[in-house]
C-alpha cells in the first residue's frame, strides 16, 4: 500500500524527492501519513479534493482484500 502512494505521488508532483510516505500499523488499521513539499501541496490534493479522495478510494480497496482498514493523512 505504501509503494502504491508514493508511486502515484512521485508521478505527480514537481519534487518526486521531498515526498515522504510513512505508515502507522495497529491491529486492524493502517495509517499512512504523506508528507510532501508545500508547493505540491495543491497537485496532491486536486481540485476539491478529489486527487486525495481517489487515492484514498485505492487505498481502502486493497486494505479491504487484505482484511483491514487504512486512512491516508496528508500532513
């Protein structure tokens, strides 16, 4: 999971190497925290949100084949 949002973060943003993906595992639920460069702050978070909204959709269709919940945070 982790991989995938830095890949799709990299692909976008101007600054592929200020791109930091951490992930914050409990039992059932896995956060991952993204943190970026402030200028690609807009690029990662779209149009009324809708760039951070389908990364999140992705993310929770593949927690859901492996069984549990993830959140993406955008520090």
């Amino acid at each position: 999971m982790k991989e995938l949002i830095e890949y799709i973060v990299k692909s976008i943003v101007n600054k592929p190497e200020e791109v930091v993906v951490t992930e914050e595992r409990d039992s059932e639920r896995v956060i991952l925290k993204l943190q970026v460069a402030p200028e690609d702050m807009g690029r990662v978070i779209g149009k009324q949100g809708r760039v951070a909204q389908a990364m999140r959709t992705l993310l929770r269709v593949i927690a859901v084949r492996e069984g549990i919940r993830a959140d993406l945070e955008i520090v």
